[in-house]
C-alpha cells in the first residue's frame, strides 16, 4: 500500500504543476495581462492593448476585436446608436447543436447575431455603419446576419446616409445551408439599390475576410480599405496549394500582397480609418472644409488656365 500512496502523491503534484502552469479559461479572461501570438516579446498588460486600439504594440499586428469595440473605436465611445432589427427564427434546418452554439455565441458576444449596426456621425457626416464579429461561429452569415444587412441598407436608403462595412467572417454559415447561402444574393441586390440611390458603400476589410463574403458583399464597395496583415481570401492557402500544385507566394492572402493585384485600394491603420474616411466621404459628399478646399483648389487651377489661354 505504501507505493500505491507514493503514486497518488506524485500524480497529485504533477497536477498540481499543470495548474501552475497552464491556468484556466476564466483565469486567463480575468487577469489583467495577455499573451499574444503575433511576437514572442511576452505578455503585455490589457489596458496598454485597448489604450493602443487594440494593435501590438511590439510587432503592429491588428488584434480582432468586436463589433461593440469597432464601432466605439470608428465613432468615438458611445458617440452613436445602436440600430436593432427583427431577427428570423432560430436554427431554420433543425441542424443538431446549432441552437446551442447560438446560445453559446450570445453569451460570449452579447449580440443577437454576427453584426452589430449602428448609426452616427465622422467628420460631422451622418454615416450607417455595420461591423461583424468574429467571436460570433466565426463571424459567419446566416439568415440573421442577411436581415440585418438588407435593414442597415434600407435605413442608409431612407435616410440618405453614406453605408460603411466593417468585415470580418468566415464565409457562409454551413448550418443553414441553401438559406445561407441566399443572402449573398438578398445583399448584393440590396446594395445595387443602395447604388442607384447614389449613396457611397465603403467596406473596411478586417482579419479575416473569406469564403461567401468575399465573393458577394465584401467586394462590392466603392472604395475598398483594409488594415494592415488582413486575411482576404475566398479559400484556404492550403485548399489552393492542394489544388493547383504549386508553391504560392509569401503572404498572398494578406492585405498588402491584394492591394498590390488591384482588388483593395487603401491599407490604412486602424488608428488612421475615421479621418480618413471622414475625409473620403467629404469629397463625395461635396462636405465641410475638406471638400471645399478640393473645389477652390480645382477653382484656381481653372482660373490658371484661362489666365494662361488668354495670356
């Protein structure tokens, strides 16, 4: 008996040491440090994360954040309103454990779904924005997330605002299959409405952008940001390689390597995306001084030639 309890002693202090050294899920969210992934530089306070607009300091990776944070970080804390709208039924197919990972997923978030709208003002422009969360099954779209596109865009339509799209997802969610799926369809037509009313689509591509996203409304923008390292992508680096055989370039899915083919036209800083696009929509807009600076400057260019003709 007596090497019997020697056993149990020892296994009780290796269990002990893994406690130690791996702590657990509620003690990793409530401690005031974090370890990040992008750099090997250790762990840095949280409020040092969020007072950097939750990008590493060390290394500029820009860390995925909610829909609550983007849009207090695009409008300014508590600078805008929450627009809620009516949500379909849940789990359409009866798929089994879908309505517990929904249950799940508000929990953790805190939204109804994967998008979170808002309405508010940049650079004194009344603006309809939308941002995705990727802690909601992966920020995919649903039936849910396809109200709520066609409701922002109804609302940008009546009120005559500028519509801004931060993504972020995975693609389509498998759950509700051929249902999912048609909201590729329902939003691009929405947005082809909200073009004919001559209303600016600015999409912001966040980390990551994928799949039935991509391909439908992700892409449809007028002007296309996107931050720094951003995955943008329709398929897997590894899918691809698998199927065309052949070595791909160093970091072709990121933001910057898009850019450089044409499909993104700005890589801009999370910290740079208000003024910049309140600068951006100015000009569209014909609004504020950014936009009548354009028109006097482009006046005195005019003014210049005639000078010079006549001269």
């Amino acid at each position: 008996m007596n090497w019997i309890r020697k056993v149990l002693h020892i296994g009780e202090k290796i269990k002990r040491n893994i406690n130690k050294r791996f702590p657990t899920k509620f003690e990793q969210e409530s401690s005031e440090w974090i370890s990040l992934d992008c750099c090997a530089k250790g762990p840095i306070l949280k409020t040092e994360i969020e007072k950097n607009l939750f990008v590493c300091p060390n290394c500029n990776n820009h860390l995925r954040i909610g829909s609550r944070q983007r849009l207090n970080l695009f409008f300014g804390k508590d600078q805008y309103r929450i627009l809620e709208y009516p949500l379909p039924i849940d789990d359409p197919l009866l798929f089994v454990g879908y309505k517990e990972k929904l249950i799940a997923a508000r929990k953790k978030t805190g939204q109804s779904s994967a998008i979170m709208i808002a309405t508010g003002k940049i650079n004194n422009i009344n603006v309809t924005a939308c941002a995705s969360n990727f802690s909601y099954i992966g920020g995919s779209t649903g039936a849910a997330e396809g109200e709520g596109y066609l409701y922002a865009i109804q609302h940008a339509i009546t009120n005559q605002q500028p519509f801004i799209n931060f993504t972020c997802g995975g693609g389509i969610r498998l759950y509700e299959s051929m249902i999912g799926l048609s909201q590729m369809t329902r939003t691009t037509v929405a947005i082809s409405e909200l073009k004919k009313n001559i209303l600016p689509y600015i999409v912001v591509l966040t980390d990551p952008t994928s799949g039935g996203q991509l391909a439908s409304f992700a892409m449809l923008g007028d002007i296309h940001y996107a931050e720094p390292g951003a995955i943008v992508a329709f398929a897997g680096s590894r899918v691809i390689k698998a199927t065309v055989n052949e070595e791909l370039p160093s970091g072709f899915q990121r933001s910057e390597y898009v850019q450089k083919t044409g499909f993104i036209d700005v890589v801009t800083e999370r910290k740079n995306l208000p003024k910049e696009i309140g600068s951006l929509l100015s000009i569209l807009l014909k609004q504020n001084a950014v936009s009548e600076s354009v028109s006097n400057n482009n006046e005195n260019v005019d003014n210049d030639t005639s000078v010079a003709k006549t001269a």
